[in-house]
C-alpha cells in the first residue's frame, strides 16, 4: 500500500496548479520539520492546560466571562463590516 500512495500523491501533485504546488510544498516542510521546534516548556503547559481542562469539567471560560474581566462585552467587538 504505500507505493500505491506514493504513485497516488505523484500522480496528484501533477495535477496542481503553481498556487496550490506552492501551499503542498510548505505543507510537507511543515510536516517534516524536526521536532526541535516543540520544547519541553511547550510540552509543560501544555500538560499544564489538559490538566486544568480535567479539573473544570473539560469546559473553558466562556468569552462573556473573559471580556467582562476587562469591562468590555461581546457587543464591542462587531462581526464583519
């Protein structure tokens, strides 16, 4: 099966336009970068944030609660123009 998605995906990629070769080709750096780019910090908090997700019954902070915090309401932030 993998050379079948191997042949697939070139077979694909011949198909694309300059654009969309251009996002494909970003994509797989993306997908191959090394994981350097991930720290142990970045792991911490995100252990950090699973945790505190678990302790508040998987829910966040609704946005009302967040904005009043700081005086302002959903109302002060129009949607589109």
């Amino acid at each position: 099966m993998p050379d079948n998605a191997r042949q697939h995906a070139h077979e694909l990629v011949e198909q694309l336009g300059p654009g969309q070769l251009a996002a494909v080709v970003h994509l797989l750096q993306v997908m191959l970068q090394d994981e350097e780019s991930v720290t142990d910090e970045d792991r911490r908090r995100f252990h950090q944030g699973q945790a505190w997700f678990a302790e508040h019954g998987g829910k966040g902070i609704p946005m009302e609660d967040v904005l009043g915090e700081f005086g302002l309401k959903p109302e002060d932030f129009p949607l589109g123009s």
